[in-house]
C-alpha cells in the first residue's frame, strides 16, 4: 500500500514539489512566469493557510504552505478548506467552483484564462498524490 | 519597423492629455475617483471600441483602467492606447464578477477607503447610452459604504463637446468614404441597375465601397446602413429606415442613409433618387426638399440655437406651403461612438434633452438632418451629413453633391 500524506502538510509539500518538477517541463508549463497562492478558510485546526506557488519561465521553483496571506502573489484563489480538497480530490472542478462563486480570483483575468489549463496540469499532479483530508 | 508619431498623424488623438482634463476637473470638484461607464467615455477615453458592457475607472492621478468583458478585454488594450495591466476583464467567476473587481480596485489598488465617486447617470433616447443601472449603483453603494457617489457626466460631455483637430480630421475621412458609398450605390442603380434590387442589397453595395475605404462599421444602431424606397420614405416622422427585402419599383422614391466608422469617428450621409421617371407632384416635392436643405446649411454657424434654426426654417416651409411635411427639427448630435443624439451639453429645460437654446461654438460637430415626409403622396426624403461648425458658417464634411436625383 502506498503512503499517505497529510493534506497541506511538509510531507505532501514536498510530494506535490517532486512530482510537479517530474512532470511538468518548462515546455508543458508554457516557460510562464507567474505566482499563485491558494488561500485555505477553516482548516480542520481552525486556521486559514495558503499553498503557495511560484513558476519562473515555466520551472516550479517554489512550494510552500504557511499562513493564508503570507504570501505575495499574482493571483490569489480563497475557498474553504473543504472545497479546496474537494478540488484536488476532483470531486468538484475548479471551473464549477469559480463560476458557483465558492471559490474566489483576484488578479488579471485575462492573464488568468490563459494559465487556466496550466493550473488544470498541477491540479491534477496533485490529484495523483495519496492523501489524508 | 517605421512608425508615424504624433505630430505626423493626422488621426492623433492626445488621450493622456484627454485623462489629465478629466483629472484636473475632478480635482476641482472633489472627485477621488470617476467612474465612467456610458459608451461615449469609454470611446473618448479609451480610443477603442468597447461594445461590451465596459467601465472606465479614473484616479485622481495616473492611468485609467477600463474593466471590460474577458473575451474581449485582450482586443481593447490591442486597439487601446492602455497595456494590457489597464485594461482588465471581468467574468462570471467569483471575485471576477464587475462589481467585485472595480471595488477591490478602488479600495486596494487605489488605496481609497472613503471618497467621492464621480459616476454617470441620466436617461437617453438612444439606447447604448450606457448609464449606470440601479442594479449597478446599488451594488457599488453596497461594496462601497464609505463612498459618497455623485452624478458626475457632466465633466465629459463638457470636454468632448468642442472636437480637436485629430477628431475632426477623423471626421472628415470618415465622410469621405461614405461619399465612396454614396458613389458606389449610384453607380449600381444607374442606367436601370436598380431592376429587380432589394432596399438590403442597396445596403450591401454601400457597405462593401466603404469597407474597401476603410470603414469598420456601418455604426448606426437604427439598422446600419438605412434603405428605403416607396411609401416607406414616407412615414411620418420617419428618421429610422433599417433595410427591408422591398424590390425598388419604377416610380418610386427611394432613400440612400449610409453609415461608417473610421478611428471611432462616424460619417452619416443620405442621398435620395426617384427611380426611372418622376411625377410633376414628386418633383415639386423634390424641390421643396432641396430648398429647404439649402437653406439650412446657410444658416448654421457658431453663436445661432437649434431653436432658432428650427423656428427660421418652419417658417420658410410654411411660407412655401409644406411646413406640414417637416420635421421640425434640424440636427442631431455626434461624436465618437456611443456620443449620437446630445447636442451641446443636453441642459434643457427637458431634463437629458436638448437644450433649445444652446449656442453652437467653433468646432462643434453635428449632424445637419431634415426629415421631409409626405405619407398621403408615398414619398419622403431625408438630408442628413456631419456638419463642422465655423466662426461663419459650417463646412458640410460629406461633399456628395445636394440633389434628389432621378436615374433611369
């Protein structure tokens, strides 16, 4: 049986980072340089964090989770925790949550349709990872 | 790769300097920031056409940002004199949606917490006016409790009513292509081409000289390019002829009111025929018409009124026994897309109407239009050509010869 990591945890941190480099080349990733942060509302403990990600010139040169805010980005996504698992589950597309508004964007919009396919591949990266909700 | 600057362009429009008088004017009067959302300011503030529901926001110093439908956000900042960080798409996704955006704009981009908004409404006769809905207000009020908001469309209207010399220039190419289709549509209908011709195929042959010209659009929201013929040129009152599949008839009149676009700015020209021969009835209402638009184009200058326009001309009609078949008005506003009825600055005594007193100034453009209809005898002409008003006189920008005009 393979290991399960703990959602949002340094472990599923650093799984998500391995295998989003061994997946996604610069050429998959459009060589795009940009940065987004998820911002998670009520976690389990209570808290709001934020998964963080910075590509430059289509490398993933960053993953980090800390507090929701920490992070300066290009685009911010903010959900709930729940919805936000139910995203990397797949149980719940990202397109029907944005549209439903459970899910909130800020930053260009028109920057953002086009990296909106690029964000489907890591998703589903991290859709591909064992884990404890 | 040549580039043609400013001072080469005939067609140059000095939009930042356009921003900076709307900035200095919202200094002025307190403004923090404009809101700007009829058709009109995004055209004289963007230079782009913006066909989707669209938002202009104006700080009180820097760039305007315009907040436009995603899927046409990336063609406005291409057509635009603003990058790509300042023209912005809104979308139905959550914190995308229009409000949401231009409030966070307002309150983290700008940095504002509390203000005067400076917005725009009224009420129009033409419908892409563009005014902020009640919805809309409601909803900025809502996202925006600590801001004051204030009708403020004055401040454009005011400054785009006398027109620079780019838009003028602009003006004036944009009639030369309509003489172009005015040219092309005689040419069709001449030495029995009209035979078995539709009202829309007239309409096509005119849009396809001007868009071999360079007009983009046959603008008009009342159809495009107008067309009519027979009794339908004279339907009272009748300024609004969209095309019709009607088959032009020997013996009837038929009138010409072709539309287009060049950099935003509007030519608009009607011409009228009678097709193949002309009652003695026809002819003399023919000369009326004539008449009457000489006369007109005669009269206007900068300092004379709409009204007194209108009352000089009624009288000559009434003197010549046709008073009946007039329209009693002579003009119409415009500007750069979305800027087509107001004339002056709409401050009548008729709330959002025209003024009747408003004295025409240099650099006025408007459009000179007479409506001459005689529903009983099926025959109706229309006049209408931008018109840029001097110290003396006006200059007529379409130079298509004055005439109605009978082909074979």
């Amino acid at each position: 049986m393979s290991e399960k990591f703990m959602y949002l945890s340094p472990a599923w941190r650093d799984e998500v980072e391995k295998r989003l480099k061994e997946s996604l080349s610069p050429e998959k990733m459009k060589f795009i340089t940009t940065s987004v942060s998820f911002n998670y509302l009520n976690c389990p403990d209570g808290k709001d964090r934020c998964l963080y990600f910075q590509c430059e010139e289509g490398i993933i040169s960053e993953v980090a989770v800390g507090d929701a805010g920490s992070r300066q980005a290009e685009f911010v996504i903010s959900g709930n925790y729940d919805l936000f698992s139910q995203v990397t589950r797949g149980t719940m597309s990202s397109q029907r949550a944005l549209m439903s508004g459970r899910l909130k964007l800020k930053g260009n919009m028109v920057k953002a349709l086009k990296l909106a396919s690029l964000a489907d591949r890591i998703n589903k990266v991290m859709a591909g990872i064992p884990t404890d909700y | 790769m040549m580039t043609i600057n400013a001072m080469q362009d005939p067609y140059s429009i000095d939009c930042p300097g356009r921003v900076s008088q709307i900035q200095a004017v919202m200094a002025r009067e307190n403004i923090d920031v404009y809101l700007g959302s009829r058709l009109r300011t995004l055209s004289w503030v963007t230079d782009a056409f913006c066909p989707w529901r669209s938002y202009v926001v104006i700080p009180a110093q820097g760039l305007p940002t315009v907040f436009t439908f995603v899927i046409d956000a990336a063609r406005v900042a291409d057509d635009s004199w603003l990058d790509e960080d300042h023209v912005l798409g809104y979308a139905p996704l959550g914190g995308m949606d229009q409000i949401t955006q231009i409030a966070d704009f307002i309150t983290e981009t700008l940095r504002l917490k509390k203000g005067r908004v400076g917005f725009e409404s009224g009420m129009s006769n033409y419908l892409p006016e563009g005014n902020l809905t009640l919805y809309e207000y409601e909803s900025f009020r809502s996202v925006l409790p600590e801001f004051e908001f204030v009708n403020s469309h004055h401040i454009v209207d005011r400054l785009s009513l006398i027109k620079d010399q780019g838009t003028i220039n602009r003006f004036r190419e944009a009639s030369r292509i309509v003489d172009c289709g005015h040219k092309a549509v005689k040419e069709a209908i001449s030495g029995g081409g009209w035979k078995g011709m539709t009202e829309t195929e007239i309409a096509g042959i005119a849009a396809l000289a001007m868009r071999k010209e360079g007009s983009v659009w046959e603008w008009s929201f009342t159809g495009g390019n107008e067309i009519a013929s027979g009794y339908r040129t004279g339907l009272a009152g009748g300024a609004c002829t969209p095309a019709t599949t009607r088959k032009l008839s020997q013996g009837e009149p038929l009138m010409v009111d072709i539309h287009a676009m060049f950099k935003l700015c509007l030519g608009d020209h009607a011409h009228n025929y009678l097709l193949g021969r002309a009652t003695d009835l026809q002819l003399l209402h023919a000369r009326n018409f004539i008449d009457i638009v000489s006369q007109t184009l005669k009269t206007y200058s900068a300092g004379i009124s709409p009204v007194a326009i209108a009352e000089r001309m009624m009288e000559l009609a009434e003197t010549k026994g046709f008073a009946e078949h007039m329209v009693p008005g002579f003009e119409h506003g415009i500007g750069m897309m979305g800027d087509e009825w107001r004339i002056g600055m709409n401050d009548g005594p008729l709330p959002y109407w025209t003024n009747p007193e408003h004295a025409y100034r240099e650099n006025e453009v408007v459009i000179c239009a007479l409506q001459y209809a005689c529903p009983q005898d099926d025959i109706g002409f229309r006049y209408e050509n931008p018109i840029l008003i001097t110290k003396d006189g006006c200059e007529p920008l379409s130079k298509f010869a004055l005439g109605v005009e009978i082909v074979e």
